[in-house]
C-alpha cells in the first residue's frame, strides 16, 4: 500500500512541474508574439515613411531618389506595381543623364504589351 501511495505522489509532483513548465512555454510563446507584432508594425510604419520621403525627394530632383522609387514600383516594393509609374520616375532619371533609366525606358518601349 506504501508503494502506491508514493508512485502516486512522485508521479502527481512530476505533472505539477511539467504543467509550470507548459505555463512557462506558453507565456515565452505569448511575448515572443507580442514582440514579433510589434517590430512587424514599426518596421511597415518606418517603410511607409522612407517611401514618403523618397517621394518629396524624387519630386525634388533627386536622381537617386528616383531611381530607387523607379525600381519599387517596378517591383511592386512597398507600393502597388505599376509600370507606368516605374517608367515615369525612370523617364525623369533620364532626362537627368542616368544611363540605365534610359536602358529601362528603351527596354520598356520596345516590349511595350509585356508586363515590366
């Protein structure tokens, strides 16, 4: 009866652990969600303002701006995809002298109907 009594209080002490160790895990788990959101968040927020300001910079002249705008609207980074638009800035770093927008604008003449 004694060897019972004491499987059943070794065995009732080791669920106990494992169900604060469970608590533990979960609770890791809950932060670890929380944080991972919470960067996710400030990270789109930070794109978002980068993309503003590429844009009042693109608009001002920049040619780099525009180059780097070119290329997120041809890739759809950030901003909806739109060959129009990528060809617009590339037009405008063009007519600045950059070498490849005018091979970006040549190519996208020519394959005019083809997606960019």
């Amino acid at each position: 009866m004694k060897r019972s009594l004491t499987r059943c209080s070794v065995s009732s002490v080791w669920e106990s652990k494992m169900q604060d160790i469970e608590i533990y895990i979960l609770g890791g788990l809950a932060l670890f969600t929380l944080w991972f959101i919470r960067h996710t968040i400030n990270y789109y927020y930070g794109q978002k303002r980068k993309l503003k300001q590429l844009h009042r910079f693109a608009k001002e002249g920049d040619l780099e701006a525009q180059q780097h705008l070119a290329k997120r609207y041809r890739r759809g980074d950030m901003v909806r995809k739109s060959c129009e638009q990528a060809a617009f800035w590339y037009q405008r770093a063009a007519f600045s002298g950059d070498e490849e927008a005018k091979g970006f604008l040549q190519q996208f003449f020519e394959n005019h109907k083809k997606r960019c």
